[in-house]
C-alpha cells in the first residue's frame, strides 16, 4: 500500500510540478545580476512585489504584478520598467533567489527577508558613520538601523548625498548597498571588522572605513530673534576694534591670516572644512587696509571678495573686515581656543540681513576673527550653519 502512495505522490509532481504561489513571490527582493543582450550587469536594485499586486522599484510603485493562470510566470505591466515589462518565466525560485527570464534577458534576484537581515545589521558591528579612505574623492558613509545608507561624497569643493539601504551578510561575509551612481553600489566584500575601523574589497580595490564620531553637539545654539535687540542702543564705545589708528598700526605687522570654513552636513553630522586666506595690506600715507581673500582649491589661491577701509570707505563699520550687524549686542567676553591659539574675545551676535551671525572680535588683535558663526536662510526657509576659525596669523 506504502509503495503504491509514493508511486501516485511521484507522479503527482512530474505531472503537477510545485510552482510558487502568489505569496512566495510577494516581499522584497534585491536584483542582483541581469543578463541582457549578451552583456551582464548588476544593478543592485531592490524590487517589491507586494501583496496588493503593485511593484516597488527604489520605494515607488511602478506597475503593476500578478501570476499566470499556469503559476509558471510573473505578468509585469510598468510603463518605466520596461526591462521588466511583460511576461516573465520563473526559471527558478527558493528561499534565497529568485531567476526571471523576459524576451530581453535573465534577472536574478536575492529574496531580502528585512526581519533576518534587521538582525545581522544590528550584530554586525558596522551601525555608524565612516569616512572611507581609498579613491580619487572623500567619502562619508551613514549606517543606521535597521537599513537607511547614505553616501555622501566632497568632491571640487561640492556635496554630493546618496541615500538607500544596506544588508550585511554574515555568512558570506558581504555588505550590499543599494546606491546609485556610485562605484559603491552593490556587493562590498568585508575583510575585517573591528571597532573604529573596517576594511573591505570592491572591483578589486581595497579600502579603509575609519569611525567617526557625530560633531552635533559643537554647533552652538544661535536661537535669538529680531525682538530681543533694542534697535536704539549704542554699543560702539564697547567694542574692541573703534580705535583705527590702532588697527593700523597694528595690521602692518600682519601679512596673512589663514582660516578654515566649516558647513555643517546636516545627514551625516560633520563639517565639512575647506582653507581660505585673507591677504592684508596696509597703505599708511593714505590710511588704508585692504583685505583680499582667496580661497585654496587643490593648492591654488581663487580670488572671492576685497574689502578695503579708510576715511571715506567703512570708517564707521567697527566690525571691519566683515559686515557691519544691524541690529546687533554685545553677548560678553569668552576666552576661546582654536587652532591658531586661544584668545580672550568679545562675542557679537546679531543679523546680517535674514542671517543670523556671532562674531569672536580677538581684544588684542584689531581686525582678526578667531572664530565666526552663521545660521543662514534661504528663500526656501532651508537654513545651514557655518562656521570660520583662525588657523594661523603670518
């Protein structure tokens, strides 16, 4: 009786082979190779192929999918993915990958269990952000739980941000990132994890990932508002600089003044600093200082503003060589250390136009900042902090 039941059973799957149901294919699935026209890519895309029958490219709904009536296809109908557009014959499907084959080529797909691999992120050590050294440009990568990545690249003095996901596999000892227009995207091949540092291989290229830490809690809290200032008040007799003479005599001796400017990126939560340099000229017989400033791009100066004062320009801007505030107050004195050495100070915030602006005016140095900071707005009400710091007086 046993051997006539396995018999039927037999035939029963040579007959009737076991084809996936809707909710085998249904979930989230990385698509890792297509072979199209001979050629062989990796795009590294993840597709959703939800319940409700919509398909999910990149977190949008871009079409629509649904088994054959033979359960031995997937129908896609997308206007936009037109690679997957059509009919496509299930080659094969597991636990682990999925194989689509169109007209136009074959797909294989990694099937993304989000709980398990939710699990192996979180054990995997590598939560956090890390500047990558390898490459022709800086690199900062953001890891957070359980699968947000971003990548965000310096590069000829421009930001470039990339955002997706990341699943680590600890198996096979692999990192997959699902970016775009990046050397990046895809399989990164881990070589050693530890606590501030891993290393990793891609396309044949080592590569270092060094932990860094969030400079978040430096940026100072600029919060005040145009009510808080008494327009009519007169704090010039207060400042440190209302002597020009002084100045002068003073800025002769000066021949530089090298600085860094820091933006603050708000995803990955460090500055990003560049050098500028501040030439100074003083021309005594006509009582003038002139500032002129460059900034340095891969060791070269470029020229971006000249500011100059004597008795007919700027005489009575006592924040020289920068903008004069309105309104303005004089917050005290702080002793203040940056790279070019600490500095007793007095501390100036007020606005300049919709910007919001603190000023370090060093007492004993007429026309040296040790440090400025700026809560900028824009026409779209996007604000950015900045910062400038005195790095060295020549």
């Amino acid at each position: 009786m046993k051997k006539v039941f396995f018999i039927v059973v037999i035939l029963f799957l040579f007959v009737f082979p076991l084809l996936p149901a809707n909710n085998s294919v249904s979930g989230d699935w990385l698509l890792v190779k297509a072979e199209v026209n001979g050629k062989i890519s990796k795009p590294y895309m993840m597709v959703g192929f939800s319940k409700e029958g919509k398909v999910i490219l990149m977190g949008r709904e871009f079409g629509k999918w649904r088994i054959s009536s033979d359960e031995e296809s997937i129908i896609i109908e997308s206007r936009f993915a037109k690679g997957l557009n059509g009919v496509n014959k299930i080659v094969k499907i597991d636990n682990k990958f999925m194989i689509l084959e169109n007209k136009r080529g074959k797909y294989t797909y990694l099937r993304i269990k989000r709980g398990e691999f939710a699990d192996e992120n979180k054990k995997s050590g590598l939560a956090g952000l890390w500047k990558i050294d390898g490459g022709d440009f800086t690199k900062y990568l953001k890891l957070d739980l359980p699968f947000d990545v971003k990548l965000v690249k310096f590069e000829d003095g421009a930001i470039t941000e990339l955002s997706g996901e990341w699943f680590y596999d600890s198996k096979n000892k692999s990192l997959f990132l699902t970016l775009i227009s990046t050397p990046l995207k895809g399989k990164l091949s881990i070589k050693n994890i530890d606590t501030n540092v891993f290393t990793f291989e891609k396309n044949g290229q080592s590569f270092k990932a060094l932990r860094r830490k969030s400079e978040k809690d430096s940026l100072l809290k600029i919060d005040f508002k145009y009510e808080d200032f008494d327009e009519d008040a007169d704090y010039h007799d207060k400042l440190p600089w209302n002597d020009y003479e002084r100045m002068i005599d003073f800025l002769k001796g000066i021949k530089n003044l090298r600085y860094r400017r820091g933006i603050f990126v708000k995803s990955i939560g460090i500055f990003k600093y560049s050098p500028f340099i501040s030439r100074v000229k003083v021309l005594s017989d006509k009582k003038r200082i002139v500032f002129t400033n460059f900034n340095i791009i891969d060791g070269k100066e470029e020229q971006f503003s000249q500011r100059y004062k004597d008795d007919l320009s700027e005489r009575y801007n006592y924040f020289f060589p920068l903008k004069e505030l309105f309104p303005y107050r004089i917050k005290g004195k702080e002793k203040i250390k940056v790279k070019a050495g600490e500095f007793m100070c007095t501390v100036v915030e007020g606005f300049d136009g919709d910007n919001k602006v603190v000023y370090w005016m060093i007492d004993s140095m007429p026309g040296v900042y040790a440090k400025v900071a700026e809560l900028r707005s824009d026409s779209s009400g996007k604000s950015s902090y900045v910062v400038k710091e005195l790095v060295e007086v020549e």
